[in-house]
C-alpha cells in the first residue's frame, strides 16, 4: 500500500507540468475551467481503459478486454452528460 501511495504521489508530480499547460492552454482559448476537468477526466478514463484492456488480451482474456472498453466507454459517457 505504501509503494502504491509513493508511485500515484510520483506520478501527481510528473503531471503536474502537463495539468499546468492545458490550464495555460485553455486561459489562453477562453475556455472555462469547469470545461476542462471533465475533458482531462475522459482523456485519463480512455489511457486508464486502454491500458487494462491492452493487459487483458496480452492474458487471453479478450473477453474481459472487451468489458473493460465497454465499461470505460460508459464511464465517459456518464462524465459527460452534465456538459
């Protein structure tokens, strides 16, 4: 538990840079914060999703990669419906 705390707490900081340019990004587009976080959700959502179907077939278990995209899809769909 305490490595898993470390790696997620490693890898806030490796994002941060990239959370601060899309803020920059969407400052200078004229694009309001409450627009951009349910975007950087989805995008982190579908990697998330892709990784763990990606693990799934490389297991054999091409079934519950095609679960995992499905729910990752409706995850999405869910995130983006109060836009």
């Amino acid at each position: 538990m305490k490595r898993l705390f470390c790696l997620l707490s490693a890898l806030a900081l490796l994002l941060q840079p990239v959370r601060s340019f899309c803020s920059e990004l969407a400052q200078t587009a004229g694009v309001a914060e409450a627009y951009l976080r349910p975007v950087l959700k989805c995008t982190g959502i579908a990697l998330l999703t892709e990784l763990c179907a990606a693990l799934c077939r490389d297991a054999g278990q091409s079934a519950l990669a095609n679960a995992v995209e499905l729910c990752g899809s409706a995850l999405v769909i869910v995130l983006s419906l109060p836009l």
